[in-house]
C-alpha cells in the first residue's frame, strides 16, 4: 500500500478502518484528541478523536485538543508511513506541537502498529 500516493481524505478513512480492527492498540491511547493543521496542496485542519476504544475523525480542529500537530501534508503521509520519525522531524522543525508531546510520540507508536 503506498500511502504518500493516496489522498489525505482517504489516508484518514483508513486509519478509521484499520482502527476498528485492532481495537487493543486503540484502547491504548485512552481518550485523548489530537490535532492536525496540514499544510500544502491538501491543506485542512483534522481532529482525531480516542473515546472508548474507538477512533473519529473530524473534518475540523476542535477548539481544545491534548495534542495538535502542524506539518506539511507531505509529511503527515510519510509519518502514516513510517518513513518520518517524529522526534528528529519535531528537532528539525517539520513537525510543530502544542500540547503533550509525549502524546504525540504515542500517536507515532500507533501508526507503526496499524500500518
């Protein structure tokens, strides 16, 4: 599966399908929401939503998130991937947090599991 060729949209339907199947690595992230402001040809802002062992996506950012994640579209598709390591993208500036980064880490953690 080559996740950097595929849409943003559907990289999102994904991850919300693969959730729902390894409901153990889901049940992990508590009830947490993460953020995402992307930026460049498919620029949105995205809230995911952890509450009760399942996975939501917003087509928004919520006002209060635990974690947001400002990133290049580009990038976002490479983290999916596992081909962007988040601690070297945050030191280098391809990723920005606010909020718990230690969150952030932990979202890195579950897109290796899922994908």
């Amino acid at each position: 599966m080559d996740i950097e060729s595929m849409k943003v949209t559907e990289i999102w339907n994904l991850l919300e399908e693969k959730a729902k199947s390894n409901s153990d690595a889901v049940n992990d992230m508590g009830s947490n929401t993460y953020g995402f402001q992307l930026s460049g040809d498919e620029a949105g802002e995205y809230t995911l939503d952890f509450e009760t062992g399942n996975v939501k996506v917003i087509n928004q950012l919520e006002d209060e998130t635990d974690c947001t994640l400002q990133l290049s579209d580009s990038n976002f598709k490479k983290l999916v991937n596992g081909k962007l390591n988040a601690t070297s993208a945050f030191m280098m500036g391809k990723i920005k947090v606010k909020g718990n980064i230690g969150l952030a880490l932990k979202l890195e953690k579950l897109l290796k599991t899922l994908f």
